[in-house]
C-alpha cells in the first residue's frame, strides 16, 4: 500500500537528529524550571503551593520569549535553506536585543514589587508573604533565562543542538545540587527553605549565561555571531523581523496569558489542597510535552528550510509523514507520563486528598496527549514552519480565550463543576485546534516563503 510517505532516509536521519536532541533538551530545561516546584513538596503544601504560584509570571515570561525566539527560529529556518547567514546573524541580533530589553523589564517589576505582583495571584496573605521572598532573589534570572533561551531556540535552526543539550545538562546538575544544600542547609549551610531555592536557580542561570557568552564568543563558528553584533545598526531589519513574526509573538503571548489564566481559577478556590495537586499536576504537565515539543520544533526548522530551498512540492509526502509519526510520539508521551505518575506522587508530601486529586488530573491529561501530538504537530510543526502564522494566530486565540478559558472559569464560578471537569475544560482547546488545523492542511496555501521579496534578494539586506 502506497500511504505516499517520504521515502528519503536522509529525512528521517534529520527528523532525528533535530528531535532527538530537541526534546532531551526539552527535559532537561523542564527539570530545571520544576526544581524549586518539585523539592517543595518536602518542604510544606504552603511552600509548595506559593512557590507555583510565583511561577506565574515566569510562565508568561516564558512564553513572550518563546514567541520572540520562536518567530526568528522560524524566519532563520527558511534563510538557512536559502544559505542566507548574513540575514540569520541580522535576526538574531533583534531577537535578543527585544529579549534582553523584556527580560530586563520582568526582573525590575520582580525586584522591586514581588508583593504587588503575589496579590495579583493569590488572596491568601500566607502564600502572598512566603511566595514575595522567592519572587525577589528570583528576579534577576528573567533577564539572563530571555537571552538563553533565545540564543539557543534560534542556533536550532541551523541545526546547532549540541551545546544547548549540554548547557542545559550543565545548569540542571548545578540547580539540584545548590537546592538540596540551600533549601535543607547541608554541609554547614543554614537551611534557607524557599529562599534558597530561589537562589540555587539564580546561581545556576548565571553560570548557564556566562556559558553561553564564552560559547558565541569563542567555539560557535557556523553563523559566526558575536556580541558586538547586537550593537550593529539595524532597524529595518527590526521591523521586518515583526513584520515576519508578530503574529507568532502575540500568539504565544496569548497562550501563555491563558494557563496562567487557569491557574488563577484554581488558586481562587482558597483550597490548598487543590492548588498543591494542581501544581503537581502542572509539573506532569510540562513533563508529558517535552517529546511532543521536541519532535514539534523538529518538523517546523525541516519545513522551514524546505520551503526556503523552494522544495514546496515535497510537503505533501512530509505533511502524511509527520502526523502519522506524532500518533507514536504522543502514545509514547502518554504512556511514560502514566508509568512515572505513581512513583513521582508517592516519594512527595502531598496529602492524602491532593494526591488522589493530583492522580485523577494527570489520568485525564495522559489520555489527551495523543490528540496534543499531533495538533502540536499540525500547528507549530507544518502550519508554522511554512509561515502561516495569522492562522495559527487565529487558532490559539479561538481556541483559548474564546473557548478554554471562558468554560473553565465559568465551570468553576457559575456551574459549581468538580475540580477533574474543570481542568478538562482548561484542556478543551487541544481538540478545537486539532479540527481546525486538519481543515487549514486540506485547504492549502499555507505555505509562504519570507524570504523572497519582488526584484530579487531578501528583505534583511
């Protein structure tokens, strides 16, 4: 039976090669962002509970920078197909010119308004006192995490993994280490509690940055970028880099908006118990993802250069290929989330109502994994590698605020519905985008190619 897959071996190599890598990375950047959230549970339900909270704002954070980087990825993947690394060297100067400013806006806000910030999420004043001491020593890492996580998303997309697997690797040894002897006071340091494991991250992502530094400025030879660049003139290529990518920066922006949204639901009920099984289940949550993200980037940089070299004609055949493989990622995703779920909740703290919680919660989002995989897949993958991303725009918003949220919130407020129903609302829209971007593939014309300009050359000149 001829299903019309791509039959290159060279394309599963790369698949591989980009996706692998990718999603180990995936890992171990979650591991080191649910550090704190994790070692809290031995701490207390309180700590645990405030230091979820005061997450928040790094998950916004999180996701206005993985729309910057992920908007440039997806320029730099077509004009590394083109062979363009002069216009790549231009993007990514903007790309952490913006997230150094940004970056550098969180952490003020951070420093100098933690308990401003703890009231806007929380009502209870114990959760708002113990998370404001966190948010403080943590608000330095914004600025350094936006220039990490930007500098390696964009060297992805030439195909450079290796040193970000290793950063990562490096950062996740040094974060658990320092949280263990800081958080518990070991070898004769005091017993810091939730403080120190604010500054076990701090410590950790200072070190990442300077690694980082020494890297673009002595080994990385393929795009030869360097700091000085970020000091070159460049304000066309600003505006077209937003012109190209702002639909992908709101898009991000929105959703990120969106879980932190639904977290507020949850912390409204006052119940610590509620809130403590959802920040476990938040971890399992980013757990489950990391291979589905992974292969997701993997297939958006691969589309990306094929739509730069011109090879349009070959995304059919790559379109049948992927989705079919995202179904054995997401079956593979779904059933280690389930094989960890037990050992994970039993060696924590929770108590016995926010264990069977946090069980039944994370039951539900194993068995939507199979559905995020390949709408992840249809979305970031295809629909965003070949630049159609006021569709994927359209999508996100549609199926997040107009849908997730206002049924979530409504759930909980109006209709008085069960916890494990309220969360499955907040998930409702993984099924909305995957009908709607079956039907954007069926259509066509999803494929645009940034680089290409009338008259010839490239708009980053």
């Amino acid at each position: 039976m001829n299903l019309g897959l791509v039959k290159e071996k060279s394309f599963y190599k790369l698949l591989l090669t980009l996706g692998l890598p990718m999603a180990v990375q995936g890992l171990v950047s979650f591991a080191i962002n649910m550090t704190d959230v994790f070692m809290m549970q031995f701490v207390g339900e309180n700590e645990l509970s405030a230091c979820t909270i005061a997450n928040a704002p790094f998950l916004i954070f999180f996701f206005v920078t993985s729309g910057v980087s992920s908007g440039a990825c997806m320029v730099c993947s077509q004009y590394y197909g083109r062979g363009d690394m002069p216009a790549i060297k231009k993007i990514m100067a903007v790309a952490l010119d913006v997230m150094l400013l940004i970056g550098g806006c969180f952490s003020l806000v951070l420093f100098f308004f933690p308990t401003g910030v703890m009231q806007l999420l929380t009502h209870n004043q114990v959760l708002v006192e113990i998370g404001a001491q966190y948010l403080k020593i943590m608000a330095p890492t914004y600025v350094l995490t936006g220039f990490i996580m930007t500098y390696m998303l964009v060297i992805r997309s030439i195909g450079e993994v290796r040193f970000a697997l290793i950063l990562e690797v490096i950062t996740l040894l040094i974060n658990i280490i320092l949280n263990y002897l800081l958080i518990f006071g070991k070898l004769g340091l005091p017993a810091m509690g939730i403080r120190g494991s604010a500054c076990a991250t701090l410590i950790a992502m200072g070190v990442a940055f300077l690694f980082c530094i020494w890297f673009l400025e002595r080994k990385e030879e393929k795009l030869g970028f360097r700091l000085r660049d970020l000091f070159a003139k460049k304000k066309s290529a600003t505006k077209q880099l937003f012109k190209d990518s702002y639909a992908v920066m709101v898009s991000e922006l929105l959703w990120g908006l969106g879980l932190a949204m639904n977290n507020v639901v949850f912390s409204e009920t006052g119940s610590k118990e509620l809130i403590a099984a959802t920040s476990e289940v938040g971890i399992f949550a980013q757990f489950s993802v990391v291979f589905i993200a992974g292969f997701a980037v993997s297939v958006e940089v691969i589309v990306g250069q094929l739509v730069g070299r011109g090879e349009q004609k070959k995304l059919s055949a790559v379109t049948r290929t992927v989705v079919l493989i995202s179904l054995v990622v997401g079956v593979f995703s779904a059933g280690l989330t389930l094989l960890v779920r037990d050992p994970i909740l039993n060696v924590g703290k929770l108590s016995g109502g926010a264990k069977a919680i946090a069980s039944q919660l994370i039951g539900i989002n194993a068995a939507i994994l199979l559905f995020q995989a390949v709408s992840s897949t249809c979305i970031t993958g295809l629909l965003r590698g070949g630049a159609d991303t006021k569709v994927v725009l359209v999508l996100d918003t549609l199926s997040l605020w107009i849908i997730a949220v206002p049924l979530a919130w409504a759930g909980f407020h109006v209709f008085g519905w069960a916890p494990i129903i309220v969360y499955f609302c907040t998930r409702v829209d993984v099924f909305v985008k995957l009908v709607f971007a079956f039907v954007r593939l069926k259509m066509g014309g999803w494929v645009k190619n940034v680089t290409h300009i009338p008259g010839g050359g490239t708009p980053y000149e």
